[in-house]
C-alpha cells in the first residue's frame, strides 16, 4: 500500500509540475477590457472590410445623380445613288452631339436613394462593431473565469494537500483508516486533471481572442482583471426604448423604408418623359455651278409614356408595397430586440439574486461547515469523509459563483449589442 501511495505522489508531483509550468509562461502583464475594446475597433478584420463596403456605397449618390454620357454621331445625309457630294443640294456631312436630361427632380431622388442606401450601409459598421465588441467581452470574461478557476482549484488543490497530511498523520497514529488518505490523494489528483483541462480552455481562447483583435498568434496575452459585480442601472422598459432610438439594426432598416420611400417618388415621376436634346453641323460641298452653304440642325426629342397601365401604373405599386414589406419587417425586428431584452434582463435579474445568495448565505455557510467539520475530525468527532466532503462542496460552491458572475457579465454585454449602447 505505501508503495501505492509513493506512485500516486510521484505521478501527481510530475502532472503539477507540468501544469505549474505550463502557467508559469503566461503573460504576468495585466489585460484590460477597455483596451482590447478599442484594440478590436481598430484593427478586427470584419469591422475593416464594413467600412470600407460602405466607403465604396459613398461612391454612389454622385454617381446615380449624374447624367447620362452624350452621344458623338458622325454620318452622312442625302447621299445620291451616284455618291457624288456635288449633285444633291442636301448632300451632306454631318456632325451631332446629343444629351439625354431627365425631367426636373428625377435625378434628386435618384441620389437620395444612393444616399439612403450609403447611409444604411454605415449602420452595418455599427452593427458588426457592436458584435465584435459583445465577441471580445465574452472572451474576455470567459478568460477571466478560467483564471478564477486556476486559482480557486490550486488553493483547494493546497488545502487537500494539508487534508491527506492530516489523514497520513492521523492513519500513523491508529486514529484513521488507508482509504481516508487514499481517498484524499484522488481527490488531488482529481484538481490536477482539471487544472490540466482549465489550462487548454485558456489557451483556446487566447487563440480566439487573438484571432478577433487580428495580432500575430505569439503575442503574448496577460491576465484579465478581475470581474467585478455591477447592477445593471436601467429597468426592462428603460432598456426598450433605448434600443428602439440606437439599435443600429432598427436605424439601418429604418433608412431602408426612407430609400424606398424616394423610389416610390421616383416612380411616380416616371409618368413625366425625358428629354433628348441634339445639335448637329452638316458641311456641304460646293456644287459644279454653285456653292452651298452649311447648315446646322436643332432637335428636342420626348419620350411619350403611353404604356403607363403596363409600366408606370406597376412601378408606383411595386414600389408600394416594398415601402409595406420594409415597415412590416421593421416592427418585427422591433418586437424581436424588444422580446430579447425582456429575456435577457430576466436573465440578468435572475443572476444578480443568485450571485447575492451564494455571496451571503451558501458560501459562508458552507465555510462554517467546513471549520466545523475540521475540529470534528481533529478530536475524532467526524469522519475524514464528511470533512473531505465538505470541502468539495465550497470549491464547487465557488466555482459556481464566479460561473454565474460570469455568466452575468455576458448577458449585460449581449444586452449592450441588442440595445447598441453601452450600460455602465
């Protein structure tokens, strides 16, 4: 048996060592929240390739309300079946240039639609940035919780330690049993097994945090500061009404029915015709017996909308009803976010009453327990399993505690993305 327990020690001295090690290489700098924030804003790649999406849509109102190129002819008029340019006095070379005009206020709208258009693209930023910042703050606090985590485990892992000398001693003194120390040598192995475990989820989420804040893979990453419990200042209606005025989603479809609006504009003044303006030179040749003079010709041509029942009457009604589906969208992206953050800051209360429960009642209870339970066993009172037991139950207690904290932290920074502002 004694030969078992040098075994157990030797294969939990090297698995600790190996995780100590492991920790040991980790940035000791601090990683604070704001400035990976900023970090993120500047240099994330989805956010980069949003705004230059809508830097290209700015290219489009002067575009859209520009007219039309002119058109260059060149020809000949009255050519005689002999191709001579003397016989006929109407014989001609002729030069022309024409310009179509839109009817007066079609080309405002046609801009104010690129500009509606642009202007909803700028809210995809928006919206992508308030994603990638609600992606950086899980990270983050997830990071912080799996530093929590370790330390929470290495002092429990201490503790143990200190609980299998006890039953060592007590077995050498005839007071206890083998199993009471084999038992708690498990129960270390068991911490150091979830050390190894909390240890890869940390490097897995640097490599994703590293991967949104777009750095090269060996930059080193700190440790995150502590999270610290804030009651979220605003109520659910409060929260309502906020993400109504700033949700970006909202603002971007709302730009939409307002680009839509101008094309049903638009569409009604297609019922007016264009203008084609031409001018044009025609140089004639001088006759076998007199000269001809040249000539110049002046032209204003119209487009005669006779087809309204089939084109115009169709384009003012399609254009009606997408002003319709765009509003019927609208109101039920509205009641989604409004039915998200109803769900979410039921969540959240429902944390922050569980956070003051373990806070100020399981927590110390259970650390009473263990007090307890520890002078128990000293005297002989209670047995090492009740004393083990119960500190199990505070470690779990405790990781069950910075769990929700963090789960909290993580429902107020998706509730931020849903109402596009910040909360603190």
């Amino acid at each position: 048996m004694d030969k078992i327990l040098k075994s157990l020690r030797m294969v939990l001295f090297f698995c600790l060592f190996f995780v100590l090690s492991s920790l040991s290489h980790a940035d000791g700098s601090q990683l604070k929240l704001s400035l990976l924030i900023e970090e993120a804003l500047q240099n994330n790649l989805e956010i980069l390739a949003s705004k230059k999406r809508w830097e290209g849509y700015k290219e489009k109102p002067a575009q859209a309300s520009a007219l039309e190129d002119p058109m260059l002819g060149l020809g000949i008029v009255n050519l005689p079946s002999t191709f001579s340019f003397k016989d006929e006095d109407m014989t001609m070379k002729e030069i022309s240039i024409s310009q179509k005009i839109p009817f007066p206020g079609k080309r405002p709208l046609l801009k104010g639609m690129a500009e509606k258009e642009a202007e909803a693209v700028s809210f995809e930023i928006s919206e992508t940035s308030n994603r990638i910042v609600r992606d950086v703050k899980t990270i983050y606090f997830d990071l912080a919780h799996i530093h929590q985590s370790i330390e929470v485990t290495l002092r429990n892992k201490e503790i143990l330690d200190g609980f299998a000398k006890i039953a060592e001693t007590q077995y050498g003194l005839g007071m206890g049993m083998k199993q009471d120390v084999i038992k708690a040598h498990i129960e270390v192995s068991k911490m150091v097994e979830e050390l190894i475990m909390l240890d890869q989820r940390k490097k897995a989420l640097e490599a994703k945090l590293i991967s949104v804040l777009n750095r090269f893979s060996e930059t080193p990453l700190g440790r995150p500061e502590a999270t610290v419990f804030k009651r979220l200042p605003f109520t659910a209606a409060e929260l309502g009404k906020l993400a109504q005025e700033l949700n970006p989603t909202l603002k971007r479809m709302k730009t939409m029915i307002e680009g839509k609006g101008k094309a049903h504009s638009l569409a009604k003044r297609e019922y007016y015709p264009d203008f084609n303006v031409r001018l044009a030179y025609g140089q004639r040749d001088n006759g076998w017996v007199m000269s001809r003079r040249d000539v110049f010709t002046g032209m204003v041509e119209i487009n005669i909308p006779i087809f309204f029942k089939q084109r115009q009457d169709r384009r003012v009604v399609e254009a009606k009803l997408e002003i319709q589906a765009g509003e019927t969208q609208y109101k039920a992206m509205t009641n989604e976010i409004l039915f998200m953050i109803a769900e979410l800051s039921s969540m959240i209360q429902r944390t922050e009453k569980q956070l003051q429960l373990y806070k100020t009642g399981i927590i110390p209870l259970a650390d009473l327990q263990i007090n307890s339970a520890l002078s128990g066993y000293r005297v002989g009172k209670v047995d090492f399993m009740t004393l083990l037991d119960s500190r199990l139950t505070l470690y779990r207690y405790e990781l069950e505690y910075h769990q929700a904290l963090t789960d909290y932290h993580k429902s107020v920074a998706s509730l931020e993305a849903v109402v596009g502002r910040r909360l603190d």
